[in-house]
C-alpha cells in the first residue's frame, strides 16, 4: 500500500509543470460547473492533478485566485466584444450585436458573469485597464449614439440593464411568461433609440 501512495505522489506534476494558465483554466471550470463556494485550492489542485501547497508558490490563496478568474473573464469577454463590433458598421446594430455577445456570454459562463460584474467581499475582480478595454466597444458605439460627451453615461446605463435583464434571466426572476427573446431585443431597441435621440 505505501508503494502505491509513494508512486502515486511521484507521479503528480511539479509546481514548475503547472502553470497559471492552467491554474485559472482549472478554476473558470471549476466555478462554472460547481458554483463559487466550492471553488476552493484543493479543488483546483486535483483538477490540475498537484498537491494543494503546490498551488501557493504561484497563487496566493483563493482570493487572488477568484481574482485572476475575474481578469480572464473580462478578457474572454473583452474579445468577444471586439469581434463583434468590428463586423458591425452600423452603430444601432453593432449596439445590438454587443448586448447579443453578452447575452451570450451569460448563458455560456454565468458563474463568471456574475464575478465579473459583482465580485464577492475579499475580492478585487480584474484590473481596471482590463475593464476599460473591455468596455470600449461599447463606450465608441454608445459615443456615436449619444455624442462623444455622454459617451461613457450612455455606456453606462446600456450596462445597467444588460447586467439588470440578465441577472434576473439567469436567476429565474421572470415569471409572467412571454418571450425574453423578444422582451431582451425590445430594450435594446429602445436604448438605441433613447441614445440616438440623447445625441441630437
């Protein structure tokens, strides 16, 4: 038996054939299929197959983790939100296409959605030159819509009810029936025409 566990711990990967990237990979997954309150380093050490202390030589402990869990969240969604943009000429449609992107961010990964835009106590969610890039799509559309100077107002309140619509849809909390389809593609209708007129 003891043969066993000596071969079994010479076997686990060193620290140095464990990097951060697989760290964070591990705990995104971990969040995602588990829930944030069993996203604890133990976990995250056997989904990277290394002793728990082993974790402490690149992460400081769970909150700097939640944390770099945050930063590549807002990457992934930065991106996505670039992309999307870029295709879209049209500044009411590339408005559209980047609530869509959202939309479909918070379905595909809303435990990541929900740390992005409400980190929990002890956090610090991801750096604010990661927001502000991600933000940017949003923030040139929205200054096309409502003038260069309620830029950030206007992006702003689009934020506001995206992460309102959407937090009540992934939390169950529309229960008079009726197409969120249709109700989500209404208001984002009816943002960009309040912004529109905002900026004349």
């Amino acid at each position: 038996m003891m043969a066993n566990v000596n071969s079994y711990t010479w076997s686990m990967p060193t620290p140095d054939r464990t990097s951060l990237a697989d760290i964070v990979a591990a705990g995104r997954d971990l969040l995602e299929s588990d829930g944030p309150a069993r996203l604890t380093m133990q976990a995250v050490a056997d989904r990277v197959g290394v002793r728990a202390p082993s974790l402490y030589k690149r992460v400081r402990n769970r909150e700097e983790l939640m944390d770099l869990i945050a930063e590549a969240s807002v990457r992934d969604l930065g991106a996505r939100l670039r992309a999307v943009a870029e295709a879209e000429p049209d500044a009411r449609g590339r408005l559209r296409a980047l609530a869509v992107a959202l939309r479909e961010f918070a379905h595909a990964h809303p435990a990541a959605f929900h740390l992005v835009f409400t980190p929990p106590p002890g956090t610090s969610g991801s750096r604010p030159e990661s927001l502000a890039v991600a933000s940017a799509p949003l923030i040139e559309v929205a200054g096309e819509l409502a003038g260069p100077e309620r830029a950030l107002d206007a992006a702003r309140t689009v934020t506001a009810w995206a992460n309102g619509f959407l937090g009540m849809e992934l939390g169950g909390s529309f229960r008079l029936g009726g197409d969120l389809d249709a109700a989500f593609d209404y208001g984002i209708d009816a943002l960009a025409r309040a912004l529109t007129a905002s900026g004349d």
